[in-house]
C-alpha cells in the first residue's frame, strides 16, 4: 500500500461553472474532511455515500460553501485509499476556498497525476491503463474515445501479460530440460521451443503494432495542411470545414500571412487542420515569413489538400506545388466550378500520382464538399480496421518498447539458427520480455514513472 501524506487537489477544470470538486486521498482524507464538515461525522458514513452540508472554517467558524461530500473508503476508491470528495459551487473564490481550508487541516498539495500514480503504485491500474486515463480525457472523437476506453479496461494490459506469460512458460520449461543435461537432444529442443515462442510473440506484437499509427492519428488528429497559391479558396474551406468565419476571406492576395489552427472531427475522422498563407513568390518580408512556414508544413503534415483555381489559367506555382506534394497523401481541389473553367484535368499530365483524390468543388455554393469529406473517410478508415478494431490507442512509448521487443525477438531466432548456447540466448529473450512488462509497469523505473505522471492534469 503506498500509504504517504494526505493530498488534496480541485478536480474541476478552473473557471466559473455550476460544480466544483476538491478532492482528498490518504490515510487522513476523512478526519481532515470531517474537521470542516460539521454535520455529520464522515468516519461513521458508510462507504460510496453523498451528505448534504456546510464548509467551515474550522477557527473562525464561517461557513465557506454549501456542498455534498461523498466518502470512499479504502480499498473501495479511486487511489485504494480513503477518499473524500468535496462537491462546491463551482466560482473560483468558493472552490479555492475549500481547497485552502484542506491545506490548513494538513494536507498537501497533490502534484500533477499524483492522484492516478497512486493507483498504479497500489496496483488498482496499470501503467496502460494510467496512460488511457489521459488519453480518454484528452480524446477527440468517439473512436479515440472508445478505444482509450477499451484500453482503460484493460485490453492492452491483458494482451501484453498474455504475452509475458507465455514466454516464462517457455523459459521455464527450456529451465527444466536444461536441469536434465543425460537426454541428448537437450539442446536442441530447448532451441526449437525459444525460436518456436519468439516467432509467435513476434506475430502477436506485430499485429498490436499495425495499430500504432491509426492510434496516433486518433489520438492527435490527422495533421491536415491546406495548400494553393493566394486566393485560390483556403480560407473559405476552412470556414466551412470548421463551421465558423474564423479565417479572413477577402480577394486581396496575401490576406493569411500565417497558420491558422483548428482540431475538427469529419465522419469520425479527427483532423488538426491547418490555413496556410498563400504560396507565392513575393518581396513582401511578413509574407515571406508565411509562404516559408506553409513549405515547412508541406513537409509534416500527414494529409495534404491541395487547392487548384480552375476559374484561372493555370499558374507555374501550381504545377511547383504537384510536384513539392507528389510523394504525400493529398486530395487535389480544382476549385471555383461555380464560374466558366480556364483548363481541364488533361493539362495536368504528369504531374499527378495515380492515387491522388482530385474533386470538383465550389467552396462558396458548397457543391463537391461532402465528396471531399467522403474522400477523408475512405483514405484514413479504409482497409481492415474498422471502428471496433482499435482496441490498442498506442503512444510512442508503447510503440518503442514493442519494436525494442520485436528486435531483440530477432536476435533470439537468429541465434537459435546458429544453435548459439542457450544462456546466450536467454540474455536476449530476457530484453524483449522486460520490453514488454515495461509498458505495464511490470518492470519500470522510477524515473519513467515521475516525468510519466508529470504529464496529467492537477487533480487527476
């Protein structure tokens, strides 16, 4: 039991609202809770119960806030520890207030995530699951959602000591036969039974593995850059793509001279998307400073939508632009089809890929916009994941545990086809096994678990 001080902290996001929630975990949650609560005494309360009451300032007397306080007892909560949770008005003052008169009782200040790191260190949760806390907050859409959900149930953690499991199984028994060295075929078998389950749990992790960057893209959007010379619609796809006037439309070239953010969900797909200024040679310096930014983009962003001006002949930086997205995922827009076209779509031989998405639009009437939303869908949930599939919402630290795993694998089947010794090659089959506990906490080092915590919210 990681039985320390007494933390408090308010859980509720600061500002005005109608709730605000300080919340108390430790071996003194209840008395401190009990010294401010006077109506009732809260040791007595049954466990999971709410009571209607007042805040006091225990020296004075004055009544703080009107509040319902619930009691969880150990191991029954959150933490596995006494729990009391102080539900106030939600105005800064008043909340502060409460979370005041708690230090003034003894406690302390929880640290960021301190809350979720006492779970994992009294063992409610493990360290998957800790991280899934973040990730279903931080979620975007329903399918991110989901599968921190499915995670924070522990569907990475089964598989993963699933996993672990079957490799001491097997290390065991290669263990036992070593123990009886008057069978001849001692070592032959214990090489055939470590490449045997080297190669299983190889397939297994890659297949967690394939999930890696769906998981990164549900979990901080599909960086979408749109891209075009001045005045060519950017700005106006953004808006409707948004659902709000948040770029400034006007037909003065120039006009965004720099990135515009937003993070929108289409058809279940999450897109942080991004109005870059127009791309253009000019001697403009704040412009310049722009169009350089927007090539930069061109460079990270994981889906390009390319916006063409068929209204106008085309432009020498039209065909540079083909060329500096050629090799990225994009969707081509031959945009302004509402007025007489200057070129067609033949003009642009050799200078596309055959799985580029080119679509007809006009961003000011909206026609060809639901297509390029259906194209989004298609090109990000197409294939064999489908909503159900996205079990595992993997971060780059599970991503390089599991391919630190996948390679020493590696070494373990090498080495068992040059019949290397046994004890050479446990050495490596022993690295991919504390790979694999480390994303579970199983093996971790208390360094990992500080800056991992650090990363939560206060109150969490």
């Amino acid at each position: 039991m990681y039985t320390q001080d007494t933390i408090v902290a308010i859980s509720t996001a600061l500002g005005e609202g109608a709730i605000g929630l300080v919340r108390l975990s430790g071996p003194e949650a209840i008395a401190i809770a009990n010294r401010l609560f006077p109506e009732k005494d809260l040791s007595q309360v049954a466990s999971h119960t709410i009571h209607y009451g007042h805040i006091q300032d225990p020296q004075s007397g004055q009544v703080l806030d009107e509040v319902m306080t619930s009691v969880m007892k150990a191991p029954r909560s959150y933490t596995t520890e006494d729990v009391v949770e102080i539900n106030g008005h939600g105005g800064i003052v008043a909340i502060q207030s409460i979370l005041n008169a708690c230090l003034s009782q003894g406690a302390r200040l929880a640290e960021p995530g301190e809350f979720t790191q006492r779970a994992f260190l009294n063992g409610r949760i493990d360290l998957s699951q800790a991280e899934a806390i973040m990730d279903l907050i931080s979620a975007k859409t329903n399918r991110a959602k989901d599968a921190a959900m499915s995670q924070l149930q522990g569907s990475l953690k089964h598989k993963i000591r699933q996993l672990r499991d079957t490799m001491l199984n097997t290390l065991a028994q290669v263990e036992v036969t070593i123990d009886y060295p008057e069978y001849d075929d001692v070592e032959e078998l214990s090489l055939q039974q470590l490449a045997s389950t080297a190669e299983l749990v190889q397939s297994e992790v890659r297949a967690i593995l394939r999930q890696a960057t769906q998981g990164k893209l549900f979990r901080e959007g599909i960086k979408t850059a749109i891209i075009g010379r001045p005045n060519v619609g950017k700005s106006s796809l953004l808006n409707y793509l948004i659902g709000e006037d948040k770029a400034i439309v006007t037909d003065i070239a120039g006009t965004t001279r720099d990135t515009i953010e937003e993070y929108i969900s289409i058809k279940g797909v999450p897109l942080h998307i991004i109005d870059t200024a127009g791309i253009r040679h000019t001697d403009e310096v704040v412009e310049q400073i722009g169009v350089e930014k927007s090539r930069a983009m061109i460079e990270s962003a994981d889906l390009i939508l390319l916006i063409l001006n068929q209204a106008q002949a085309l432009d020498p930086m039209d065909l540079e632009l083909l060329e500096l997205t050629q090799n990225k995922a994009r969707i081509i827009l031959l945009n302004k089809q509402d007025l007489p076209n200057q070129w067609s779509i033949e003009d642009l031989a050799g200078h596309l890929q055959d799985d580029s998405d080119i679509i007809k639009t006009s961003v000011l009437t909206e026609d060809g916009l639901t297509a390029l939303e259906d194209a989004i869908s298609a090109r990000f949930l197409s294939g064999n994941l489908q909503s159900t599939d996205l079990n595992y919402l993997l971060n780059s630290r599970h991503t390089h545990l599991l391919n630190q795993a996948l390679a020493s694998l590696d070494e373990v089947i090498q080495s068992c086809a040059m019949s290397l010794p046994v004890d050479l090659i446990q050495i490596d089959y022993t690295r991919a096994w504390d790979a694999l506990g480390e994303i579970t906490g199983d093996s971790v080092q208390d360094e990992l678990l500080t800056k991992l915590f650090s990363q939560f919210c206060l109150g969490k």
